[in-house]
C-alpha cells in the first residue's frame, strides 16, 4: 500500500500481562531494537500461560506492517509462535481481535517483518496463545496510515436541523440518540458533503458509516469523488466508488487505490433526497513531489564541513517565496577547481 513513512507506535502506550523483572511493556516501542546487555531495551512478561503484550496506538490506524525484534541473547522461543493481533476491541484485553500473522524464523537478535494487509484498528497485540513460556519483544514497530480525514474541514449543501457536517469527522462512528453525531444534508436534488483535507494525498482507503436507527438510503447509491477540483463544489471530480450494501450500523471500506487530491465528496447525484453520513474515514499518505537540483557554487571554505549550513541558509532564503517544502543533499558536495587567465585559483562546488 504505501512505503514505510512512519514507526505509529512510538506515538503509543503500552502493557503487559505480567512483567519480569524491570524488563516493563514500554521497552518494546522504545525505538531502540538492540542495546548492550542482557535482554536490554526489550520487554518481557512472567512465566504464564497465555503471557500478553498490547499497544494502544490512541487512535484507529489501517495498519500494513508490523515489524518485531527478538532477543539478542537467546530465549527465541519468547518471541516464535506469538500471534499478531490488530483491532478495535479490548474484549479479552484486545486478545479476540482479528489475527495478522504469527511470528515464526526467529534466530537471536533477528527482526523480522509481518505484512498485514490492510488491518483497522486501534490496538497491537502480541500473544502466546496455548503457551506457558515469557513472551519477549525487544521492538515493536507499526506501520500504517492515519486517518486524515480527523485532519480536515467539511462542508455539505445544506444542513438538517443541527446535523452539521463536521459531525462525519468527528472520530464517533455511533452514539446514543436519533442519528446521533452524524451529518444531514436537506431534502434536496443531488445533495452533498465534501472534505477538504488542507492537503494533496495519495488515497487508499475511504471508510463510510451509516445511521444505526434508520434511513439507510440516505447513504446508499452516493458517489466518493476525489480530486483536486472544486468546479461543481468538488462533485466533478474523478470517482472511486459508489456506496451500496448499508444497513443499520453498518461500516463499509472502499479501495481508491492511491487516487490523488485535496477533496473527498459523496454526491447523492440524480436524486431528491436527505445525504446522511455518520462518520467518513479516509486513510492514505501525504502526496510529496521531488525535485532534484544540482549546484554550482564558489566557495572559500570547505562546503563539506559546512553543508549543513549551506543548506539551512539556501531553505530560509526559498522559504520568502516557498512554503511547506524540505531540502536534503543526495550526495556530499565535490570540489573543483579552475585557473584563471591571471594564474589565479577559484574553488568552485557543485
């Protein structure tokens, strides 16, 4: 889905179900894989049956890879055999959720690498199912996408009552009462909602979810439009699906394969009815564009030793006509010099 851009689960918490020794839970998500010592920077339970490590990432993640780091000592039969476990319920302290993988091929000090596909969830679990063992986890780490809609403003056609349209991003897929923290558009022709994500993403993902007390077709048959478009208010722009299979509650996922833009819309389009949207999700990466220059400079110094400098006074002076860009060297400046007709010397860079 998408490159690994950022370790989720150093933004989390973590615990376990016992802890040995000062060996505690947030070792694992430390970001450090490996340390000098015996089971150093590493996390490890009591001997028990069923022994149990969980992360609260502190928000809902589709989550692709998740990356565990053994011992570099020895005991790999703490790490081997653990099953992978990703979702949203802490129903058997997270341990019923959905399985990605199990660990297996673990040699000391290995890290090895589990593709999930693409899980939801808010929480990580790593169990030793059916054992009585520790269980030991030297790193944690959890790749994925946020969903950016929480990042985002919206807007609709009109407004129902007070079911404002901000009400989709939220992060409350359901509450008590009628239609409760959800968005209403009026009764009207082709109604719409869109998000404007305040930036270009890569999308994948669009996760939609429906009233729990009724009114179901007041979010079946809309269409997700994404782009970069606001001719039409956004509802022109290219299409990745058109929802369909709601009922009451339901929450249904769908694929936009990286299409790129700004805003996501959900058109009832060719109708006269209420749009209802209980919460929009979308998941997907920051669209970065790279461009690469070459330099050619004079210098009396060596821009070797000084490159940082160099580059941090070129950032501030394209930041005056620039924004929300990042240089970077993608190799060390190389030295040359030229003669001058007088016999003088001029070092250039490049």
């Amino acid at each position: 889905m998408d490159c690994l851009i950022e370790n989720l689960a150093l933004k989390g918490t973590a615990t376990q179900s016992s802890t040995y020794n000062t060996f505690e839970a947030q070792n694992a998500i430390d970001g450090l894989r490996h340390g000098a010592g015996q089971a150093a920077y590493c996390c490890i339970t009591g001997n028990q049956y069923n022994p149990w490590w969980r992360l609260d990432l502190q928000n809902n993640y589709e989550i692709s890879t998740v990356i565990i780091t053994a011992r570099s000592d020895c005991c790999v039969d703490q790490t081997n055999g653990a099953e992978i476990r990703i979702g949203n319920s802490l129903e058997n302290n997270g341990n019923n959720n959905p399985r990605c993988a199990v660990t297996s091929g673990f040699l000391a000090r290995r890290t090895i690498t589990y593709s999930c596909g693409v899980m939801e969830g808010r929480y990580v679990n790593v169990i030793l199912y059916g054992k009585t063992n520790y269980l030991s986890l030297c790193e944690v780490e959890v790749y994925g996408t946020e969903n950016v809609a929480l990042k985002g403003t919206a807007i609709q056609s009109s407004t129902y009552n007070t079911f404002g349209a901000l009400n989709a991003i939220d992060g409350r897929r359901y509450g008590a009462g009628e239609a409760a923290y959800c968005c209403i558009t009026g009764n009207q022709y082709n109604p719409w909602w869109r998000l404007d994500l305040q930036n270009n993403y890569e999308i994948s993902t669009v996760i939609i979810t429906a009233r729990s007390d009724g009114s179901v077709d007041q979010t079946n048959g809309a269409e997700i439009r994404i782009g970069n478009s606001l001719e039409n208010n956004g509802n022109n722009n290219p299409r990745c699906n058109v929802t369909s299979g709601f009922q009451l509650g339901y929450t249904i996922s769908y694929s936009c394969h990286g299409m790129e833009g700004r805003y996501v819309n959900a058109i009832m389009a060719g109708r006269t009815s209420h749009l209802t949207l209980c919460e929009v999700e979308v998941y997907g990466k920051r669209h970065i564009k790279k461009y690469f220059l070459r330099l050619k400079f004079s210098s009396s110094v060596d821009a070797v030793a000084v490159r940082g400098k160099i580059l941090h006074q070129l950032q501030s002076a394209l930041g005056l006509i620039i924004s929300d860009f990042k240089l970077s060297w993608t190799q060390i400046p190389k030295k040359e010099k030229q003669e001058h007709l007088d016999g003088g010397e001029c070092t250039h860079w490049f």
